[in-house]
C-alpha cells in the first residue's frame, strides 16, 4: 500500500502525545512496561524521559518530534508491515520514522524480546 500526501500530512500534524497514551495502553495490556516503552523510545529518537515529557507538554506534532530526535543508526532495520504499509516501502522519511515507532510499540506489545526489538542480534 503506497501513502498519499494526505496521508503524510497527517502524521506530520498529529501530535506525539495524542498517540502516546495509546501507546501506553496497548504495551501494559501485554504485560509490558511503561518504562520498557520508554527504553523503546529512547532507543529509536535518542529522547529520555525528560525529553519525552517535553515533547508531550509542548503537544508537539510528529514533524517536530522528529525533527528534534536523533534516530538511531540502526532504525533502517526495522522491516515489515505496520498498519497495512510495508515499513521499506514508505517513501516519505516522516511517515517512514512514525511507522518506525509504530512498529517497535507493536513488537513490545507482541512480547518480542527487548533485544530482538532494538535490533542488537
């Protein structure tokens, strides 16, 4: 599935914390942590908890969000589908980290184990 410029628009214009609280949600009703999400974030965009909690008092949109990150090296390795879309197929970078991010909360959720979701082996 291809994204549209609509469509990228609007992940550009949505805001990091509208998305955070769901992100929290869907990892704790796995079983998983708060503070696992953060280690996931954090390993992604480089952003701590303070830096996270910024971001979400400043409702900052995910253009600014990662405009502010700086993404791991290794990020490219993220591979697969995520909400329809084929991960190294979205041509657009924006859309591409989102979906990024998207995908590690979704790998966590599943129970994958933290190493195999920060892609250390």
């Amino acid at each position: 599935m291809k994204t549209t410029p609509k469509h990228n628009e609007r992940m550009a214009t949505m805001t990091f914390a509208s998305v955070y609280p769901h992100y929290i949600t869907k990892v704790k009703r796995k079983g998983r942590t708060k503070e696992e999400l953060h280690q996931v974030i954090d390993w992604l965009t480089g952003f701590d908890k303070n830096d996270l909690q910024k971001m979400i008092d400043e409702k900052a949109t995910f253009k600014t969000f990662f405009e502010k990150a700086t993404l791991n090296p290794n990020a490219p390795q993220i591979t697969g589908v995520i909400c329809g879309y084929r991960i190294e197929e979205i041509k657009n970078p924006l859309t591409k980290q989102v979906r990024y991010l998207d995908k590690l909360v979704d790998e966590l959720a599943k129970g994958k184990k933290m190493e195999k979701i920060l892609r250390e082996g």
